[in-house]
C-alpha cells in the first residue's frame, strides 16, 4: 500500500543524509519537519540556503530528550533517524565536509595519540547511534496512531569501517536496529521498523573526498559481481582468513547520498517495505533496474 507517510519528522535534517530525506519528502509532496540540537535550517557547506529549505519547520530539540519536540512527535505519521557518528572524534565530519585529507587523517588515527594504543570511548557510538535512536522511537510507538502503520526509519550502515573505523560503531548500530525492532514489536499492526543500511555514501560536491573512494569501491563491487563463483577474489580469499568486514566493502557498492534520500522516501510511503534495507534494496526502491543501468553515476548531482 502507498500514500501512507505524508506528514513526517526527521532527526537530524540539517545533516548529509538527513537534508537528502528533506529534499526528497518535498519533492513527494510530503510535509516536512526537522528536529535537531541547533534547530537552524540546513546550509551547504559554503554556507548557502537552498530554496527548498523554506518549505522546511525547523525545531530546536534533544534527540536523547524527546519531550523538547513531543508536538511534532506526536503529529508525525513517520519519523527518520538520522543522527549518528562514524568515529568518536566528531572533527572528521567538518574536514569531510572541508575536503581535508590530513585533518580526516588525524580524525581517523584517533588525533595525536598512537594509533596502535588507541581507546575508544563507548560514549559519542551509544549516546548518537544507539540511545538516542531508541529514545525517540520509544516516544513515537506511545504517540496517537493515526494510520495503518506508521514507519520509524533508523539509518544503520553496512560493515564496510572496519578495522579503520573501531568495531563500536557497528556494534551500536546493530544493538539500535535490534532494540527498535523490539519496541515496534510491541506495537506490531500500528508501527513497523525500517533499517536503512547503506555503505560508502558519497556526493561529488559535499563531501568530495568521499568520490574517489567511490569510484574504487564501484568498480571493485562491479568486477566481483562478473567473477564466476568458483574461481577465487580478492572478497572470497579474506573471507577465508576469517575477516567480514573489508570483503563487504569490496563487493557492496557505494551509493549516493540523493539516492538514499529517494529510498528512504519510498520506504515511508510502502508500508510492505520492513526490516533491513541494504544497498542493493534501495536501488530496487527507486526503481534502478527500470532504469536499465547497474550502478550509481558518479556526475554531479
């Protein structure tokens, strides 16, 4: 069924993804609700507006404090959840946004300290990726249902980071995804659960560090995919020597940050659409194979 989510919230909609869910709602006819700490309208990293930022309501609030918003909570027919972080050290998203390869660098070697020795605190992974995601579904599945079933959609990740990215931020996504799960559960036939993972997101002009990589990854997923199954790759040998989490990042392809705005889109109006979402599902949500071509295109978009 379609046409259910039209008045929706997300979490975090002046951030990367959370902008790229903006934009998309929009263009579907959706009205549109951001919640984030600052609660200022999103800009590119320029510093612009875009127009479409207008027809945006954009609140203050505390994703681990769902009472700052309950309003917009409670009138939402679908939430997203985007808020989340890739490394402890929150400097690396403005030397992505920057394009700036030693302070991503520095970010990525955990700052001054000795790589080899680093600790990594539990607190920004539970606090940004785990609690706060199940704070603001607890409130929302105790809100007024209005529809057949409303759908709170979580941005989780594939496991591509790993060893460069410490085990942590998968592992709280995954205990997030598993704890929503439990909690729509309780309200099974007016909520349901959508895990959204996508892998290297990437966007020429806003994060331009991130398209080289992109464009590797793309290739090395489309290489594999043309491999018969019983001769040996690169994926297939590390698999062997007991590591998941670069053979994943070798065959999953990348995405664009706009097409996973467009399938988190379609997933809020489908309510058939529950579960894990991974690349491969979100290319079919926006109909990729229709469009007769295998991959993500790497112009600008």
């Amino acid at each position: 069924m379609a046409g259910i989510a039209k008045n929706i919230l997300v979490v975090g909609g002046n951030g990367f993804i959370g902008s790229a869910v903006c934009r998309a709602a929009l263009a579907k006819g959706m009205q549109v609700t951001s919640v984030s700490s600052s609660g200022r309208p999103y800009t590119t990293p320029k510093g612009h507006s875009p127009g479409w930022t207008t027809q945006v309501t954009w609140l203050k609030g505390d994703a681990l404090e769902p009472e700052t918003f309950r309003p917009a909570l409670q009138s939402a027919d679908g939430v997203v959840h985007t808020l989340g972080t890739l490394l402890d050290d929150g400097a690396y998203k403005q030397a992505i946004k920057d394009g700036n390869i030693l302070g991503l660098a520095q970010s990525l070697l955990g700052g001054n300290a000795n790589p080899l020795k680093k600790t990594v605190s539990a607190t920004g992974y539970d606090r940004l990726n785990r609690d706060s995601a199940l704070r603001v579904c607890e409130a929302f599945v105790n809100s007024p249902s209005s529809v057949a079933v409303k759908p709170f959609v979580y941005i989780s990740a594939e496991d591509i980071f790993r060893p460069v990215v410490p085990a942590r931020y998968i592992e709280s996504k995954r205990e997030a995804e598993a704890g929503i799960e439990g909690l729509v559960a309780q309200h099974a036939t007016a909520f349901r659960g959508v895990y959204i993972r996508p892998s290297l997101v990437y966007h020429a002009h806003f994060r331009p560090l991130s398209t080289p990589l992109a464009a590797l990854l793309e290739f090395s997923a489309q290489m594999h995919a043309k491999v018969p199954k019983a001769m040996p790759t690169p994926s297939s040998i590390l698999r062997r020597l007991g590591l998941e989490s670069v053979p994943n990042a070798l065959t999953i392809p990348p995405i664009h940050v706009d097409h996973v705005g467009e399938a988190i889109c379609t997933a809020l109006e489908n309510d058939t659409v529950k579960g894990v979402v991974g690349v491969r599902q979100m290319r079919e949500l926006i109909g990729w194979a229709e469009m007769g071509r295998s991959s993500d295109s790497f112009a600008a978009h």
